[in-house]
C-alpha cells in the first residue's frame, strides 16, 4: 500500500500536468478566424495588404503569429476584376461572393 504522502505528490502532479495542458491548448480553442474582407475598388495582388480589411496584413494564416483567416472576396458594382495569387498562403476558408470577380492563382486554374 502506498503512503498518504505518495498519493498527495501524485495526485498534484496529475493536477499540474491537467492545468499545464488546458494552458497550452486554451489558446487555439477560443480564437476564431479573422474575416479578411477584399476592400479594393478593383483589381489587385492577394499579397497587397493594402487590398484587405485586415490591413497592415493580407489573409495568411499565422500572420501575425497565431491568427487564422477567413478570406471573402464579394466587392460588388465594381466591374470586373481580377484578384491574383502568385504564392502559397493558407487561409480557413475562402469565399468569392461577386459574380465580377475571378480568383486567378498564377500557378494553377482561374475560377469565380
């Protein structure tokens, strides 16, 4: 049978493991995604940050460290526009909500 003390240390010891974990997860359970809205009145570079309602950065994920994005493009009345991706980012989700608008990643297929 184990002593009173050996159950005490113990039973902190699983206690300090538990709250350890839940601080290192609380993080990345509360956050949700930013919503990074296309704000240029046309065409433009997914990469300028300039382009977008989270101005001074563009839809990234961990851009800054830790944020994650939701990435809508829908200007709407604007004529066509083009909005142009030469690089790998990584976003939540994607939404193109305008039917002027082409989403064209210079490395692979255009789709709106």
């Amino acid at each position: 049978m184990r002593s009173k003390r050996f159950r005490n240390a113990r039973a902190r010891c699983h206690a300090a493991i538990a709250i350890a974990a839940a601080a290192a997860f609380a993080p990345f359970a509360s956050r949700a995604a930013t919503v990074a809205t296309w704000t240029a009145p046309g065409a433009g570079a997914w990469t300028t940050a300039a382009n977008w309602s989270t101005n001074p950065d563009y839809p990234n994920n961990g851009t800054p460290s830790g944020v994650t994005y939701q990435a809508v493009i829908d200007q709407p009345g604007t004529g066509a526009y083009t909005v142009t991706l030469s690089g790998t980012v990584a976003v939540d989700s994607l939404s193109i909500n305008a039917a002027n608008a082409t989403f064209m990643p210079t490395f692979g297929s255009p789709f709106n």
